[in-house]
C-alpha cells in the first residue's frame, strides 16, 4: 500500500504543479481521462535496440555453443527485424535509444539507410543521441524528416537559427502510446555534456539538464492521466540508474550510450560471453553521483531493479550494441501503475551456417551430425535464437551495400607524395628532414579530426600496415593501410600522463622487438632519444592549442582529450598508462565505435580536391632524433 500511496501522492503533486506552471483550469473538465478510477492492469511488452552505430549488416562472432568454440554469423537488421515481428503484439512497443555513426554506411550514406530500415520496423519511439549530431544540424534535420516515427527528446531544443528549427515539431519530449484502452508515456533524454561536447551540434541548440527534463515529462503525462511510463535514455547505464533513483513516476528505463551486456550470468557464459558495464560509463549527470551504484545487488541483471525515490521499483535494461541483440522485456502493471510483475532477456539473432576449427586450426563448416547438435543447443538457450534474414530490410540495404562494395575500388583521393610507414626513425637534427612514419602521421590527423573535443592523437607504428602510395587510392588500399577491427577510443587525461604514455610505447618499440609500438602522434611534437631510458627516450613535448594552432610546452596537470585506437587503449604495446587511467576512472574514456579506417576516408574527403598534400614539417610529431 505504501507503493500505491506513494505513487498517488507523486501524480497530484506533478498535476498541482503543471496547473500552476501553465494557468489550466482543470476543474470544470468533463474528461475523465485523470480519475484514478479509468486505470486498470494491463501487460506490457518492451521491444528494444541501441547503440547499432550503423552496424546494420550481420557480422562473423565466435560464440561457445557445447562448450566448442563457434563461429556464427550474428546479428545485422535482417536478422533483428524479424525475432521483432516474432515478439510484436498488440500489447507491445518497439524504441530505439539511438546512436548512428560508425561505419562506412555512415561515411557514404549519412544515416540514410539507417532510417529507412527504422521506418519499416515502424518504430515506436526513436531517442536522439550524441552522434545523431556527427554532421550537424541540417543533416540531422533531413534524417528527421525523412522518418515515420516519432523522434524523443525531451531536453534538446532548437532555436531559430538552426536547420533544426524546421523540424522542431516533429522532435517529441514525449509520445503516448494506448495499450488496451491504457496509457503508455514513452520519454525521450540524451546525455547533454557528451552531446554539447563530442558531436558538431551547433550553438543554436539549447539543452536542458537531464533529470529537470525527465521530471518535467513525467509531471506533463501524469496530468494527462498516464501512470504508466517508459523513459527511452541515451545517457548510461549508470545514470540510467541515477535516473531511476531520482525521477518520482519511472517505471520502466530502456537505455543505451554505454553498449552495456547484461543478463543472467550464468546463460551468458554457457554461449562464451559475459557482462560487460562495469568500465563503460559516461560520467555522472551534474551534481550527481555513481557512487554505490556497482554494488547494487541486481546490478548487471536484465531486468536490473532499483528502489524509486518514493519506494517504488524502476527496472532498467539495455540491449548490448552494434545490431548484436535485441531486448524482450515483458511487463505486468497494475491499475496503480506499479510493476508488478516482469521478465526478459536479450535475444541474439543468428544464422544457420556454423564453423568449428578443423585439425589445422582453421575454421570450416561443421557436419550434418554437429549441426544439428547445435541447433539443439541454441534451442535451448533463451539468448541464442536462429532467425532468417528479412527479405524486406535486405531490399533496402541492398543498393546501398552494393554501391558501397563498388566503392571500394573506385578512387577516393590522391597521395601527392609517398607517406611511408618506416616504423622507428632514424637520427636527424632538428630543421633536417625527418625520418620516421609519415604514413602514421597522417592517420593521427585523421584521428584527431575524428571528433572537435580530440586535443591530440597517438598512433602506434605497427598499427599502420602501409605505405600511402604517391598518386591515386581507393578506399580498398586505405582499408589495407588500416585493415584491423580496431575503433577510435578518446580518454582524458592529464600531461604527465600523455608523456608517460608515449615513452612507454617509444622504449618497449626500441627495446622489445616490437617496433610496431612507437608512437607517432597529431597535436603534439617531440624530441626522440633512442638510446634514452624508460622514461627519456620521448623529451620536450609541446601540444598544439585546437583553436588557435599556437605550440606551446605540454602543461603535466592539464587535462587533455586524447584519441587512439581501442588496441592500445588496453594498455597493449606497452601503452599501459591508457589502461591505468581508464581503470581509475572509467568516466575518461569513451569508445566513439568508429571503425579504424573510417577518420582516414573521411580525412581524404575533407581535403581540397580530395588531394592528400606533402607532409607539413612544422607540424610533424618528431622534432628530432638521436642515436
């Protein structure tokens, strides 16, 4: 009864303060929409997705499937589309928590393709996030107004002077879906400092702090007689549980941004995988905090339960990332709108081909006879779920995977000078032509323009596996300079630590046999010791301002955005300090999903006739060499 009372006693205050907020004269309304007494019980079912960062194809993944290690073909909009429709009814809603931007369907198609396949899904909710934004207001604009779905957020506002503006109207705080004659509020909220911070958002868009506008929305349904509500996050898992610890109404948060894996532990490991959230989380919502959060007893479940601000459970769930999985959440409410009883699990689509390695290592197809005894196996799993491809989805990736097959031979730029990849450089003077990587000079640059809040960029040599060759290249030879399933990964961190970073790179390179290790960077230079010890093989690092271009001595206290590869990320080729800092706070560090060769096809495209110019000396990581 306390639940019941509590959650009461919250929708009269939230209707007495919209009242008052906005001058309504409720009291002679025949509606009875707002008494209690129209609510009844009815059952909900969630359908949900995040985080495909235009992932839209399914991709190879080795799974353990009999305690075998196995290669599947996961995933994709194909597949996800239809376990979809298997567990659409009418009693069920379909979001979408966002995230575009990460591979070459965004490079070339601008998440065109991306919404066409949401239209067909017919979406019920679409929440914005931060890299909706990567190519500014008019392109996300036309995205909008392409959809026929409604687009969430309820703490982005355009003003007039963005391309924004045009399609504010269709940029909803919030949706009402009617279930069996109930209301469902469906909310929409993105994580303002990352969006304002690491998207090319412009400053016509005004953003309001997230849990203000999450209460607000709330308010605004429970005055409409809606005690049922869903808010579709794109902040975090965490702060999606901060939000449910502090938003009065909550019942249900489907969130996304930090590509968290959560379940049952043990039906996780039994098909190779684990949770994964505990090093993936944006920073905590101004003023607020994420402490005690990780111990939480249901943390890392699906549903993960949290006791409301009033008493009340709130259940959040997020659905992994890159088209890999797809949320069944299954809901019971009662006519007071509280959860009474729930149930779900993340499905992963797969195909019905499987390979297993043979007595040479490699994978093959396996026989009839162990086919069907996995099939047996994913029959029995409530993750794995064999599912045909949607011939509907495929005719619309079609044209669009074609065109970007073809474009991998066609010609994308020019290399005005040869950009080799010798890996450690040899001695040179200061003002002398320098040695060393041009070629991982060049894809640092492109790193660093990977995103406006990047300082600098460090790339290992090894990293680079060619040369750029003097004349024309096609997006085929720069996926060959670049061929790993590497992401660009930004971390703050201070000074200090970027010195210590590079040195540790710089002397395992010299030292170990791993010359693919040395570092090679954008927005910084400095002077190479080869003989020097563990910590004075890299000495006088300047950075350069981002804004002004000015050089000046690297500050050991400031604090810096610093873009590489999610391989060195981990700490491997010695990079140890960019696993160090990102274990003492995984708030730094962030994940962009962009695929590794990506910043250098786009950095061809941005230059002037697509040309790439002779290296600019001054600008040069190494300013000199000594033996």
């Amino acid at each position: 009864m306390n639940m019941y009372f509590s959650k009461w006693k919250g929708f009269l205050l939230s209707l007495l303060l919209l009242v008052g907020l906005t001058g309504l004269a409720g009291c002679g309304d025949n509606n009875d929409d707002n008494n209690d007494e129209s609510h009844h019980a009815v059952d909900l079912r969630v359908i949900h997705t995040n985080d495909h960062h235009s992932y839209l194809d399914s991709s190879s993944y080795d799974l353990t499937i009999n305690n075998v290690a196995t290669r599947v073909d996961m995933g994709g909009f194909s597949r996800l589309s239809t376990v979809i429709e298997e567990e659409r009814n009418d009693h069920s809603i379909v979001v979408n928590s966002g995230e575009l931007s990460g591979t070459l369907y965004f490079s070339l198609f601008k998440g065109e393709p991306d919404f066409k396949i949401f239209n067909e899904l017919h979406l019920d909710g679409y929440t914005l996030g931060n890299h909706e934004f990567d190519e500014g207001d008019g392109r996300l604009a036309e995205l909008i107004g392409m959809a026929n779905f409604p687009i969430l957020s309820s703490n982005m506002t355009p003003e007039p002077a963005s391309p924004l503006y045009a399609v504010k109207d269709d940029i909803k705080p919030y949706v009402i879906k009617n279930i069996d004659g109930e209301k469902i509020g469906i909310i929409g909220v993105l994580k303002v400092e990352k969006t304002k911070n690491s998207s090319l958002v412009s400053d016509d868009v005004t953003f309001t702090e997230e849990i203000t506008a999450a209460n607000q929305a709330v308010a605004e349904l429970e005055a409409q007689g809606v005690n049922k509500i869903v808010l579709v996050s794109h902040v975090g898992y965490y702060n999606d549980i901060v939000f449910a610890q502090n938003v009065p109404g909550l019942d249900i948060i489907v969130g996304g941004d930090t590509h968290s894996l959560i379940g049952n532990e043990s039906e996780l490991e039994q098909i190779g995988l684990s949770r994964v959230y505990a090093n993936d989380q944006t920073g905590p919502f101004a003023g607020y905090t994420h402490d005690g959060i990780a111990e939480l007893d249901t943390i890392g479940s699906y549903p993960t339960l949290v006791t409301g601000p009033e008493g009340d459970p709130v259940y959040v769930v997020t659905a992994w990332s890159y088209a890999r999985a797809v949320g069944i959440l299954d809901v019971a409410f009662s006519a007071e709108g509280i959860v009474e009883n729930i149930n779900g699990n993340i499905v992963i689509p797969i195909g019905d081909t499987f390979q297993q390695k043979d007595a040479n290592n490699a994978y093959v197809e396996v026989s009839d006879t162990v086919k069907s005894e996995i099939l047996t196996a994913v029959d029995a799993s409530p993750i794995l779920r064999v599912a045909d491809v949607n011939p509907t989805i495929e005719a619309i990736l079609e044209p669009y995977r074609d065109e970007m097959i073809a474009t991998q031979t066609e010609v994308v730029g020019s290399v005005s000078e040869t950009m080799s990849n010798t890996r450690i450089p040899t001695a040179f003077a200061a003002g002398e032509t320098p040695t060393g990587s041009y070629a991982g000079q060049v894809v640092a640059d492109a790193f660093k323009r990977t995103n406006i809040a990047i300082d600098v960029a460090i790339q290992n040599a090894g990293g680079v596996r060619a040369n750029l060759l003097e004349g024309d290249i096609t997006l085929g030879q720069l996926i060959e300079v670049l061929p790993f399933s590497n992401t660009v990964v930004m971390i703050k961190m201070k000074g200090s630590d970027i010195v210590k970073v590079l040195n540790e790179g710089a002397y395992y390179s010299l030292n170990s046999g791993s010359t693919g290790a040395f570092p090679y960077a954008s927005g910084l230079r400095y002077d190479v010791n080869l003989s020097g010890d563990e910590t004075h093989v890299i000495t006088n690092v300047e950075v350069q301002d981002r804004t002004s271009g000015v050089w000046s001595d690297i500050a050991a206290d400031t604090v810096y955005t610093v873009a590489t590869n999610s391989f060195t990320a981990q700490g491997k080729d010695n990079y140890l300090t960019f696993a160090t800092v990102r274990e003492a706070d995984s708030t730094v560090y962030e994940d962009t999903s962009i695929l590794y060769y990506v910043p250098l096809l786009d950095y061809f495209e941005s230059l002037p006739d697509n040309i790439l110019p002779a290296l600019d000396l001054s600008e040069y990581c190494l300013k000199s060499v000594t033996e």
